[in-house]
C-alpha cells in the first residue's frame, strides 16, 4: 500500500509535466488504496473502517465546499472592493507593509487563494509592471499563508485539525497570532531594505479594475452578510456543540435566500444567484481534498502511520523538529497530506488538544509553503497571475520567507516556555 501511495504522490507532485489532473490521481490513489485493503483484511472490517473514514472526510469537504461558495458569492458581488479601496497610499515602504497586513487579516478569514487572487488583483490597479510589483506580490503570498495559520477557518490545514478536534479556535487564535504575525513582520522588515522598494517611484497613474469597478447591486449587504457567515461559524461550534460544517451550510442557506430576495424577478442578475456561484468554486479542489484525505485515512487503517510515527520518534524524540520538519516539507509537497498523514500518526491520547505539538503543526504546515513559489494554492496563483517563475521566487524571496518561518517557530517557542516558567 505504501508503494502504491507513492507512486500516486509522485504523480501528482509532477501533474504539471505529466498533464495529468492531480484531483483524477487522488481520487484514484484513493480507490485503489482501499481495494487492496479489503483484499488484506475481511470485508467487515474494511467497510466499517471506510464508514468511519468517510464521515471524518465529508465534513471537511462539506465545510470547503460551504465556504467556497460563500467567498464566490461575496466576490461576484464585488464586496472585496470595500477592502482595497482602503488602501491608498502611494509611498512605496507604506505600500509595502499595508498590502501585507490587509492581506493578512483578510486570509485570516478566507482561504489563501482567494486572499491572493483579490490582493494581486489590487496591485494591478495600484502599481505598474515592474519588479517592485512582483515584490509586493510575494508579500501577498507570505502574508496569505501566515493570516491563514492563526484561525482555524484561515487555512484548509487549520480547518482539518480544528473540525478533528486537535485545536480549539480561542487557544489558536491566542497562541499563534503573534507567531504568524512574526512570521511576515520579519519579511516585510528585510523587503523594505532592499533597492526594490527603496528606488521605487510610483508616480504611473494606476489602471483601472474593470471587475471592481462598480459594486453590485446590495454588494455591501451581501459582503456583510458573507463575513459575518463564516466568522459565526466557530461561535456556532462552540454554542451548539455541533460540527462546523453545519454552521457553514446555515450561512450558506442564509446568504442563498437573501442573494435570491435580492435579485427576484432581474433576469438580468442571474448571474449574481447562488447557483451560478456553485458553479464558478473549485470543485476540483475538493475532489483533491477528498482523495487524499481517504487515502491516507486507508494507510492509517492499515497500520502504516502508526509505523512512520514510531520511526520518527525513535530518531527524532524532539516534537519541534518534527513539526518545523513537516513545515519545510510541506515548501515541496501539498500540506493538506502532510497534515493528514500527520493527524494519522499521532493521535489525541499522545498528544492533546491545544498541545504545543498540534500548535506547531498548524503554524509550521500553513507558512511553510511560503518558502516555494509552488509550496502552497497562493503561490501557485501568483505564479500564474503575474507571469513570475520558480527561480525568480527562489532567489528574490525564498531566503526571506526562510527567515520569517524561522522567527515564527522561535517567537512560538519562547512564548510557549515563558507561559509555563510562569505557571
């Protein structure tokens, strides 16, 4: 089983050179995994162990696929043009440090893709093309995942171990924000000295948004409503006790009737409706998420994860070298499997909820992507968007992504330690 995962990863590390879809590659993995299973083990087992994996699995995608579309509908609305309409400044180190946080409060929030697509977007208005312009991109991409490591609805990786059980969203907001916030203050610190940022002038008028031009119609009600949907949701959790998957879809069905209110009898706003959201999201990627999730919860069923955790802590016994391994790892290799693989390796009777090891997982695994262009969904998408390759990255930006996810895991470090030479 183990040979047939890697053969399936290896694959969708390279779908760009082999042209093959990774969300085709997944789900088949996935499939094929559980075949081999029930041919080592007696049916009865096996379904029940799918059973299990399955109702784990679906309430991720279930909450994705919620989110999602919340997010689509704020956007056709154009809501986030309430956002980047605050920032106005011109000055170059402003600049700098404004598209930073705003991007980073703004993942916090949103998944990182989004984050990235709307603040790239916004560059494009404010700055011509110029290698100032690909700065402040990376930032976006740095600022994107370390907004999304600090909330447990701001990155898919959060998200799993916080609908788990391995995090809560209060001690997660309390004990990551001011790492995360590290994490892009140190970047942002090292950017602003160099001759991109300082020998930049924009005095180029900035080009008009065609797709933020206007607002929709009710688009301040809508994006209102939208945020306020996906900021209830741990509120909801923590209220009523129920999973947070139910409370995405109670927002989505109170943003689905409002949208239709709204828009009754305008043929012409169909296109601002719900259902034509649902089909803009990214449903592949919840496929993506989908079959991975189901193969690894196979090798967790076989027994595999219990034996990698065994090895690691044989030969690693320190829980912060694991997991700022797993964050460098996850620069190269999808952090949604990682975090997956290591959910099945560890399990809540060894390491508790809010535990420093769950804490570190979830910081390590959302910035460490930040070290590569192709480590996470906003570098990816910056890379496609402003035309930037994978050595520019590596050479202008890795070294200070480096920096801040070091300084991050530090700054967590000594703030966990003092807390309990404290107590």
């Amino acid at each position: 089983m183990a040979l047939l995962f890697g053969i399936g990863y290896v694959f969708i590390i390279f779908e760009e050179c082999l042209s093959f879809s990774k969300c085709g590659i997944a789900l088949l993995m996935a499939v094929s995994l559980w075949v081999v299973r029930s041919i080592e083990t007696s049916l009865e087992i096996v379904t029940l162990e799918l059973q299990h994996a399955t109702s784990e699995v679906s309430q991720i995608v279930f909450y994705m696929l919620g989110a999602m579309t919340i997010v689509e509908i704020i956007d056709v609305h154009q809501g986030f043009k309430l956002v980047t309409d605050c920032i106005t400044s011109r000055k170059p180190k402003i600049l700098l440090w404004m598209i930073g946080f705003a991007t980073f409060f703004l993942s916090s929030v949103l998944d990182n893709l989004t984050t990235t697509v709307v603040m790239v977007s916004l560059l494009r208005r404010l700055v011509p093309p110029s290698e100032y312009r690909k700065l402040l991109g990376a930032v976006v991409v740095i600022a994107a995942n370390a907004g999304g490591a600090w909330t447990p609805i701001g990155d898919i990786t959060t998200t799993m171990l916080w609908i788990n059980g391995h995090i809560s969203t209060f001690s997660t907001i309390k004990n990551l924000f001011l790492p995360s916030a590290i994490s892009l203050v140190v970047p942002l610190a090292l950017m602003s000295l160099t001759s991109e940022v300082n020998g930049m002038g924009l005095n180029t008028p900035p080009t008009p948004l065609l797709a933020y031009d206007h607002t929709a119609p009710r688009g301040k009600l809508v994006f209102g409503v939208g945020f306020g949907a996906l900021l209830f949701v741990p509120l909801f959790k923590s209220l009523t006790g129920l999973p947070p998957y139910m409370g995405i879809l109670l927002g989505l069905g109170v943003i689905w009737i409002l949208t239709d209110v709204i828009h009754y009898g305008d043929l012409e706003r169909q296109n601002l409706k719900l259902p034509h959201a649902l089909s803009r999201i990214d449903s592949q990627g919840a496929l993506f998420f989908l079959g991975i999730l189901l193969a690894m919860s196979s090798l967790d069923a076989a027994g595999i994860l219990k034996v990698i955790a065994n090895y690691l802590d044989a030969h690693i016994a320190n829980v912060e070298l694991i997991a700022s391994i797993i964050g460098v790892v996850s620069a190269i290799i999808d952090n949604v499997p990682l975090v997956a693989a290591t959910m099945g390796m560890y399990d809540l009777s060894r390491f508790p909820q809010d535990s420093e090891f769950w804490q570190l997982i979830s910081f390590c695994a959302g910035t460490g992507g930040s070290m590569l262009i192709t480590g996470s969904a906003a570098g990816v998408a910056f890379m496609s968007m402003e035309k930037v390759n994978f050595f520019w990255y590596f050479r202008k930006v890795s070294g200070f992504a480096f920096a801040g996810f070091t300084a991050g895991i530090v700054t967590y470090l000594v703030v966990h330690y003092l807390s309990l030479f404290n107590l």
